[in-house]
C-alpha cells in the first residue's frame, strides 16, 4: 500500500514540475528572451537552443525582429558566420517591457505601490520621451 503512495506522489510531482516547465510563453516573452540573449551578440544556433524554439519559429522571429529594427545582424564572410545583435532600439523595447511586467505583477498580486525599480524606470522613459517626443523609438513599431 506504501508503495502505491510513493507512486502517486512520484507521478504528482512530475505532473506538477512539467506544467511549469513547459508553460506556454507569450509572443512578447519570446521576443524579449530573444532580444535579451542576442544582447552581446549570439549565433542563428545559440538563439535556436537558449530560446528553446524549432528552426522554423526562430527564422520568422529573426525575420520580424529585423524588419522592425530591434536585432541587427552582422556577417562575417571570412568565418562564414552571422552574429545577431539586440539593437538600441531593442534594449528599449526590452527595458519598457520589463518595466510593463514588473508592472503587471504588482497588479495582479495586489501587492501595495510603493518605490520599486520598474516604476523608476518607467518615469525614467517618460522624462526621456517628454524632452523629445518627435524622435521616441516606438513610433516605428
């Protein structure tokens, strides 16, 4: 009978550890996980594993990132290697959404406002973008 517990709670906790292992990621998540491993640079490869996606996923993200201006990429003819790197433009974008998420989470676990490093660096954006509203990174977005 012992033996069927430890079963039973064996087979929970692999339930339970595969759930958050495998919890589905947002379209912005991945961007800001792409964006932020290509930060010193990284190959088409490295993205491909650290990101954890499929080939084909990780080439129309490239391709989206590049178009709008958020990942540069660099060739190297002599290596026969491409370096792809998170643009300024893109460490914005990662900056304003880690604030937003920071954000979010206060909301959502009702935690009390007070001094916090996201809000600082959304007031940080805003003084930025109120000295010159004609040349904001997001109007291209």
């Amino acid at each position: 009978m012992s033996f069927e517990f430890g079963e039973n709670l064996f087979a929970a906790e692999e339930q339970k550890s595969a759930k958050t292992r495998f919890k589905n990621r947002n379209r912005l998540g991945i961007v800001a996980n792409i964006l932020t491993i290509a930060k010193t640079g990284a190959l088409k490869t490295h993205l491909m594993y650290k990101a954890n996606l499929s080939y084909t996923m990780l080439r129309d993200y490239l391709k989206f990132l590049l178009d709008n201006g958020l990942l540069s990429e660099s060739q190297y003819p002599e290596d026969k290697v491409t370096l792809y790197r998170t643009t300024d433009k893109g460490v914005r974008f990662l900056e304003s959404y880690v604030a937003l998420k920071d954000l979010a989470s206060l909301i959502i676990d009702k935690k009390p406002f007070g001094p916090s490093p996201a809000l600082e660096c959304v007031a940080e954006i805003e003084s930025s973008q109120s000295a010159s509203i004609s040349s904001s990174p997001f109007t291209d977005l």
